[in-house]
C-alpha cells in the first residue's frame, strides 16, 4: 500500500494546532494575557526557579485583574517572595484602523 506523504507545511501545521501555547516570558517579565492565572503562576516560578532575582508582572486593559491575581497567588504560596512595587500607566496603542487608542496598564515587581 501507498502511503500518502505529508508536505514538511503539513506537518508544521499539526505540531503548531497541538502544541500548548505557553505564557509570554521574555527576560524576567510575563505578560499576563486571557489565559488562566495558573498559567501565568507557573511562568513567575519557573522566572524564580531558574534564578531570578526579581519579576516583572505586566498587564494591560481587562487583564490587569489577572495580574493581581497571578501577584497575590505567587505571593500566598511562596512566603520568601514579597511585592516590591507597583506601578501604573497609560499607553497608547493604535488600533486596527489606525485610530491611538490610551490603555490603562500595571506592572508588578516580585521579588525573592
């Protein structure tokens, strides 16, 4: 029997649709985004088991909530790990049709 084969794009394609997205982790920030907290939980300790001194938690919009979440969960479950500081603003995004648009946005800094 003939086997069909499957173009190098094909297989891509399918590793891409199984594959687990994993949160936004560049340096010591995450980028809290429409994940579960959990998610995000785990980025800031694995940040912190690799050695990392400090963590950025960043969020904008509807998300800022699930950064405090993600803050205070980090917080509770590890007693060494305390709230440094935290920081708001407004930036300015353009949206799809090219109007600016100002977003409220958080940062929270962890710290072990």
């Amino acid at each position: 029997m003939a086997e069909k084969k499957e173009s190098k794009e094909t297989k891509e394609a399918k590793e891409t649709k199984t594959a687990v997205p994993q949160p936004v982790a560049q340096g010591n920030y995450v980028f809290i985004g429409k994940k579960g907290a959990m998610a995000y939980v785990l980025a800031v300790v694995t940040q912190f088991g690799t050695g990392a001194k400090e963590v950025i938690v960043k969020a904008r919009g509807k998300s800022i909530s699930h950064a405090v979440d993600v803050a205070e969960i980090v917080k509770n479950k590890s007693p060494e790990i305390t709230i440094k500081s935290i920081s708001t603003s407004t930036e300015e995004v353009v949206t799809m049709d090219g109007r600016p648009l100002k977003v409220s946005a958080i940062e929270i800094v962890l710290k072990k």
